[in-house]
C-alpha cells in the first residue's frame, strides 16, 4: 500500500510586541493569502514556521509578498 505524502505545514509565529492586535491579524491575512495564492513556491513536504519580527507592522500586502517570495526562492 503506497504511503501518502505528507502537506507542507506553516506555523505562524507573532510577538505581541508587533503593534496591536489589529495590526497582527492584518499580517496574518496578508501571509495566508500568500500562501494560498502562491502554492507552487513552497517547499514539498516540509513543516515550515514563519517567524514575523516587529518590522513587519508597517507593510503592505505587496512588501510581504515581495518578502516571502525572495525567502522562498533564495531556498
């Protein structure tokens, strides 16, 4: 019987220290529909933990876009 291959997991990680909870949820919408759209650029089977550091708190969708599409294909 052949083994199914496991997803590729993502654990987001935030310090309560990047803005208020409002400005996190923001970068959380803005990675998982990063994610979501850009499914071809993630590593295969691998669990993955996003780290988000206190700079993020200003960025735009398209900056965390940018971001994590040089991280991924620097890979």
């Amino acid at each position: 019987m052949p083994v199914a291959s496991a997803p590729t997991r993502f654990c987001l990680r935030f310090s309560r220290r990047i803005g208020n909870a409002v400005c996190r949820n923001r970068i959380k919408r803005y990675l998982r529909e990063f994610l979501r759209t850009h499914k071809k650029v993630w590593p295969k089977q691998a669990a993955v933990v996003i780290k988000v550091k206190s700079s993020a708190a200003g960025l735009n969708y398209r900056q965390v876009a940018d971001a994590m599409t040089a991280h991924f294909h620097d890979e």
